[in-house]
C-alpha cells in the first residue's frame, strides 16, 4: 500500500488533470456563448442545464459518487459557466 506522501502527490497530479479539463470545458463554454448570442438564443437554457444535471447523476452514479455529489459537482461547474456566459450577453 502507497504511504501518505505517495497518495497525495497520486491526488495533485488529478487535481491539476481536474483543472485542466475544466478550464477546457469553460473555453467551450465561452464559444457556444459567442455562437448562442450570433444565433440570437437565449444567454441560458433550462432544459440543457437539466440535462447536464441529469447526466452528471448518471456518470457520478456509475462510478459510485452519490446523487448529492453529483449535484454538488454540478452546481459548482455550471455556476461558473453561468458567470462566464453572462459576460457575453451584456
């Protein structure tokens, strides 16, 4: 069995992978903002947002994380592609 040393540097290099992959889904997020306003759509879409929060039960369900977690994960993630959405509407 790893020891705490090995066990938290195996948690930073995820933690840098999490972020990365999150600022590339907030760059994506960012582009279908510029294409929703050249679209003239709506800043923000309810039944996408239920979709991404359905599917994030189903993905966090699959690899044992509660329903709570994943809507904890998932509030946190669309909060901030919210705020970044916003910034393209005003």
């Amino acid at each position: 069995m790893a020891d705490t040393d090995e066990l938290r540097s195996m948690i930073e290099e995820i933690d840098q992978t999490i972020i990365e992959n999150i600022a590339t889904r907030m760059e994506i997020a960012d582009k279908l903002a510029e294409a929703k306003k050249k679209e003239g759509k709506l800043a923000w879409d309810e039944s996408k947002e239920l979709e991404v929060i359905n599917r994030y039960h189903e993905l966090c369900e699959e690899v044992g994380l509660t329903e709570e977690e994943a809507r904890r994960i998932a509030d946190v993630i669309l909060h901030i592609s919210k705020e970044r959405q916003r910034h393209y509407f005003r």
